[in-house]
C-alpha cells in the first residue's frame, strides 16, 4: 500500500484508500453471522483516554456517508445558534421518535440524545449532553469498520443464519425467542441492547475463535510506520502557544506521528475484544450484526513538518534543534517519573524557543552612604 509522504514539507494531501474497507469490506454473510468491528486508542501522546478510531486519523476516504443516523452513530454537533461544543463530536445515545400529530397530519421531528467524548471547558463549565431535534445540526462522522463472517457467538454454529432464512411465521419467532433471550442479550428498559456471552459449551471454544479473528485484524490494520493523526494530544506536546501543559487539544498542523507498535487492550476474561454497548439493539432488521468493539494501545512518534518558505530558510543549527526536540518530545511521552518529565519539558521549552538563554541582568548593590558627624 503505498502512502505519500509529508515528512517534511506541507504537500496538498491525498486521500488515501481505507485499508480496513479493502482487506475487511462490508458485505452480506450466506452461510455465517456477519460481525462489525470498530476501534477505539491510547496513545502516549493522549493520556489514558480514549477515542475513536475515525477514517480521519489515518487520512482515508470516506465511505457511505450519507447513510441515516442512527442510536450509536458518532456525530460531529454543528448548531445554529452559539454553542460552546460546536464542532465536537458526540455520540448518538438514544432517538426520541416523534408521533404523527393527529390533528394537523404533520410527522414530528425526532429528537437526538448526544453525550460528547472530550467537551471543551469554558468559564469552569463543560457541557456532556445536548438534545436536539435539528438532524441538519448533525453531521454523521463514520467510523473505522472491519467486517468477518464466521459462526454466531451463542451456538458455535448458525442458529442467527437459521432465523435469518427462516420463511414460516411460527418457525422464525421461535428462533427468535431464543436468541433475544436474556441469557444472550443485555436489556435495557425492558429491551435487547446489546449481546453478552450466553455461557454454553460453545463460550470458550467461540471466544478463542473471535480474538484469534480480532488478533489478524488489528496486525493488518495498524501498521508500523503508518501515519496515524491523534484526533487529540495533551498540550505540552503541541507546537502551539498554550497556558495549560495538560489539556487535550487538536496536535498542530505542523507536526506529523507515525505508528511505532500497536498493542491490544484486554478486556474481561483476557479478551481481545468486547461486545460493543449499543443504546438498543435493532432486532427488526432482516440481518443480524454483531457489534465488536476492540481498543488498542497506539505508540507513536513524533515529527515537525516544515513549510517551503521555512525550508527555504532552513540552517544546519536548526535543524540540529528540531531533531533535538523532535527526540526529546518522543522521550517525554513515554517516561513516567514527574521530576524526570519536568526536566525533559524544560528541554523541550528551551528546544521550542530556539535554544536561546536569557541571562540575567546583575543588579548592582545599593551601598549606603554614611554621613560624617
């Protein structure tokens, strides 16, 4: 796969095939369950929390992004009116359906419930949730999707594909009955949400089957050396002016990271994934869709990209200091120890002013004039 490269100057940038769409495209399963995969990541640039994996990061085309949103679906808040979340993204954590007015004939407007992954702080105040019942307020942000088919979670075998292909009425609610049991499904008010392990013979036999799928996966798709952008990075590694060393902020333009080693995030019983924890579940489409949800531990590197106008008035010195700070910048993200990090910062502050020392100006003694008697 061949990505351009912006080491060091700013190129108009080129879109990039999503390599997860290639390798693990959407389509229909016919004899097997049809899997969705999505992604979340650390990095050592963002501090322990983590983000989604967006087709942005790794500057891919999007795919299908027309498609109705729906409970679950990340979504980027562009309001109308002044809002201190403007442009944040959000996730779709449940649709308010409006019922037909009656007497005027008109559909109400649904109403969006959203919860935001990183909010802005404004004046002390952050704001988490937001309704809105504006859908052209919502811009729907896809995710990084890989698809499999291979045998359902709750038999080790086809019972979904069963239920899928059933064509008799009594037939198909039996088997429905059985999977939206709660024995294989979490409910949420009353309603199937979203799967959990039915503890069967098969449980173990399909967990090592589906981690040994999400192991492939993730070796294919996160590769060392590609250019992945952190959607966001703690400000003590941005190239911009900032107040507070520890906010999470947008890395500047300027700086480029590329994958140095990818890890998986366990989860319960040493898995390699989770079954992903939907609102609802739509139990009245035709094809089931697991929902897989993996989170990777990213190490990245980071570099600065020069301008042509800076490059063109690029010295030796300078760049004997950017590749310093470049270095201490990489060091810094990857230590723990405060006081060591503290003196690695003053490194790099002195790497981002050039390397000039201010000196003091020595202020002379006052001497005391004595009066003679």
């Amino acid at each position: 796969m061949l990505f351009i490269s912006v080491m060091y100057v700013y190129n108009p940038v080129i879109k990039q095939p999503n390599k997860f769409v290639n390798i693990y495209p959407k389509r229909k399963c016919k004899k097997k369950t049809s899997y969705r995969v999505t992604f979340k990541y650390k990095t050592n640039f963002s501090g322990n929390k983590l983000f989604n994996v967006l087709p942005e990061n790794f500057n891919f085309d999007v795919v299908n992004p027309d498609k109705a949103i729906e409970a679950g679906d990340l979504v980027r808040y562009m309001p109308k009116s002044k809002h201190q979340n403007n442009n944040h993204l959000a996730r779709v954590i449940k649709i308010r359906r409006r019922i037909k007015n009656v007497s005027t004939g008109q559909q109400g407007n649904n109403q969006y419930v959203l919860r935001f992954n990183a909010p802005p702080i404004v004046d002390g105040d952050q704001i988490r949730r937001v309704k809105t019942s504006d859908i052209s307020e919502l811009v729907l942000v896809p995710e990084i999707e890989a698809y499999l088919c291979t045998k359902d979670y709750i038999s080790g075998a086809n019972l979904i594909r069963k239920y899928e292909n059933a064509k008799k009425k009594t037939r198909k609610k039996r088997l429905r009955k059985m999977i939206f049991s709660g024995k294989n499904f979490v409910y949420k008010h009353g309603k199937p949400a979203y799967p959990k392990w039915p503890n069967n013979s098969k449980t173990n036999e399909m967990r090592q089957h589906l981690n040994v799928h999400i192991k492939n996966i993730v070796n294919k798709g996160f590769i060392n050396n590609m250019n992945f952008t952190p959607s966001f990075i703690i400000s003590q590694f941005s190239n911009k002016k900032v107040l507070d060393l520890n906010n999470l902020i947008k890395p500047s333009r300027d700086q480029e990271f590329k994958i140095l080693k990818t890890s998986i995030i366990k989860q319960n019983n040493n898995d390699n994934f989770k079954f992903k924890e939907l609102p609802r579940f739509n139990v009245n489409k035709h094809n089931i869709v697991i929902d897989l949800e993996v989170h990777v531990q990213l190490n990245l590197s980071i570099k600065d990209k020069l301008s042509e106008e800076d490059m063109k008035n690029d010295t030796q010195g300078r760049r004997v200091l950017r590749g310093a700070k470049n270095f201490l910048m990489n060091a810094n993200s990857n230590i723990g120890c405060a006081s060591h990090k503290n003196n690695i910062n003053s490194a790099v502050n002195k790497a981002f002013s050039g390397g000039k020392k201010t000196r003091k100006k020595k202020r002379k003694k006052k001497t005391k004039k004595t009066r003679k008697k």
